[in-house]
C-alpha cells in the first residue's frame, strides 16, 4: 500500500479567525458580572490561568477552556453554568468568523489534486474548531482533524502526529508559531513553513527559505511574544521555510 504524505496545518493565526478574543469571552465576561457585586475583568482570568498552564508545560489543559471558566466560577462562589462550546457556535458566523485568505480552498485543492492527504493540527479543543471550519467553508477539505481533546495530548508533543505517522509521511507542517508550529516540527525532523502575513519589505523578494537566514531577528520577536510551553523550548528554532501567504506552498513542495 502507497503509504500517504501529510501536510499539517494549524488553524488560528494560520487558516482562520475565531471567535473568542471579540466575541465569546466578552459574553462570559459579561454572564458573570451579572452575577457580582464587584466587576471583574473574567477574559484577564482566564487568559492568565491559560498562560500560567501554558507554563507549566500543561498545553492540553490550558486549551480546555470550559474546565478553566468552571474552576473560576466555583473560586468566585457563583450558582452559573456557561457551555463555551455554545457559545462557540452562536458566534460562528460571518463576519465574525472568517478565512485568513480568500483563496485557501483553492490553494488546499490544489494540493489535494497532485495527491497529498491534508489534516489539521490544532492545539484548540476540536467542539470549538469545527464550528468555525464548517461556517468558513473549509472542514471538508481535510482529511485528518487533529486536537488534543481527541488524542490526549497537544503541540509540541511529537505524539500528537503519531496518528498520521502510522499512515504515512508529514511532509510538511504550516504554522504561526514557533513555540508550537516550528518545534513540534523540528523535533520530529519534519520541514515547517513558518507563516507571517506581515513579512518587512525587504524580505519578500527572497525565496521562502532564503528567508529563514536573512529573518532571525522575526523569528526572535516573534518568539518573544509567546507563552513558552517548557525550557527545552527557550532557544527559538528556525522554520525550513517562511511565507506570507499559503499560496506560496505549491512552489515549495
């Protein structure tokens, strides 16, 4: 049997807007207030339990936003019940949900048409992905959707692929970030494409891989702003390739 070549790709930042930052914790925020005598900024709570998880290598459970909401609500001493994945599917419609790049359907095709298998690999809980998927009109074009709440564990966790890897090769993995993306990448020895929709003007006119020598001071910066998920993780890896737009990737591969 012909064994399958994967290309992976994360969603947020890369593929797609969700819904949470403007729309979903704004509506908890306000569903708790209600509630108190005190206002709280709820959205500043639960981002810093998710990056204090984050810290301490917990990736899987710093994306279970429900259970992170719960333990709040119980601190606070509050008879409430929120369901986010509710709330994820009321807010997933247009515009508040969208596609990054107009094109990515007919960039992804084209992929699927000279025989690579796509799959998604997200460290987002797949009840709050999928919504967005199917409203931006994009779930059915993958044939694999990876998240941790289905395999127990989360990017940069080589294991995460384990499912595609006993199916065939990852040929290469499309992501946002380095602390995700680009090591769970390296670590597995695969080729990572490093996306970044603002690239400095001078970088544009290179190639997608001369671009990862003459944009380590990017990569730094964009380093700097994420959450490390471990110390193993504090040196900033270079990607194979750096693009601003996935229709770059029919000319790398």
């Amino acid at each position: 049997m012909t064994k399958k070549q994967w290309i992976t790709f994360d969603l947020d930042g890369t593929l797609m807007q969700n819904p949470f930052g403007k729309y979903v914790f704004p509506e908890i925020n306000k569903e708790v207030n209600r509630l108190l005598e005190k206002e709280e900024d709820v959205t500043k709570l639960l981002v810093s339990t998710h990056q204090e998880l984050m810290k301490q290598g917990k990736v899987k459970e710093a994306y279970d936003w429900d259970e992170i909401l719960k333990w709040h609500i119980t601190q606070m001493k509050l008879e409430l019940a929120i369901n986010i994945e509710e709330l994820v599917i009321k807010h997933s419609v247009h515009p508040k949900v969208y596609k990054l790049e107009e094109d990515i359907v007919k960039t992804l095709n084209v992929l699927k048409e000279k025989g690579y298998h796509l799959a998604v690999l997200t460290n987002g809980y797949y009840k709050y992905q999928a919504p967005v998927l199917k409203e931006i009109g994009i779930y059915d074009v993958f044939d694999e959707i990876i998240t941790p709440d289905r395999v127990g564990t989360s990017k940069p966790d080589p294991a995460m692929l384990e499912p595609l890897l006993q199916t065939g090769d990852v040929v290469l993995h499309v992501g946002d970030r380095i602390d995700h993306d680009v090591t769970i990448s390296s670590r597995l020895g695969i080729p990572s494409a490093l996306i970044h929709f603002s690239l400095p003007e001078p970088l544009l006119t290179l190639s997608s891989s001369e671009r990862v020598v003459s944009g380590k001071e990017l990569f730094k910066s964009l380093h700097a702003k994420e959450t490390k998920v471990d110390s193993d993780d504090s040196e900033v890896l270079a990607p194979t390739h750096v693009i601003q737009s996935i229709k770059e990737l029919d000319r790398i591969l």
